[in-house]
C-alpha cells in the first residue's frame, strides 16, 4: 500500500532524501483517500524507552489536515501506560507538533527532536 509513495523521488526528497525505515519493531499509520490510496503515513520505532517517530509523510493536497489527522490519532494511542513519544520532526513542521503537545529537547538547522510524555 505505502510502496509507491516510499519508493517516489518526490516523497524521498520531503524526507530530505533519507529512506524510510522499517522491521519487526515498527507500527506503521497510514491514511488513505476515497479510492483505497496511501496519501500519507507516519511509523513508529517501539523501543525499550519510547516510541520514535523517525520520519513522516503526507501529500501536499490537504498536507496539515492528513498530518494533523495521523498524529492525533498517534498521540490518542501512546497515552498512559505507554514510553512516550519521541519525534524527530521537519523544522517546517515544529509548530503542528507543538499544538499536539510536543516540546523542543533539541534542535538542529533541518531537523528538531521533540517530545510528548
């Protein structure tokens, strides 16, 4: 479902050209339009001490609502009991994570680490 947009020379470059990861130990939120088609996703690395989102896409048409969407719905189920949520999220993007209660642990030119207990 998520090939054609992980293996599309646009989608790598929204991701600075990085590939996307994923095993055993990810849980991958896909949204999709009316016709059954991948149009953004995020993964999360579990780990021993937090969930990692790593890297994240959405398309441009409707990018914040598909975005917004897909971490509210992340954030819904690591509440609790959960590690809490690590993200390293695109400087564009710091201030939708920050409205779903991330905050800055650190920050580089394109990249900041963010976190939600």
């Amino acid at each position: 479902m998520i090939g054609p947009l992980v293996m599309n020379p646009d989608v790598l470059r929204y991701n600075n050209r990085y590939p996307f990861k994923t095993g055993k130990k990810f849980r991958w939120y896909i949204a999709v339009n009316k016709q059954n088609e991948a149009i953004g996703f995020i993964p999360i690395e579990n780990k021993a001490s937090e969930c990692l989102i790593n890297n994240y896409y959405a398309q441009k048409e409707g990018h914040d609502e598909i975005l917004t969407d897909l971490l509210q719905t992340v954030c819904a189920d690591y509440t609790g009991d959960t590690p809490h949520l690590t993200a390293l999220v695109q400087t564009v993007h710091k201030e939708l994570f920050i409205r779903l209660g991330f905050s800055t642990i650190k920050e580089w030119k394109l990249y900041i680490k963010m976190e939600r207990k």
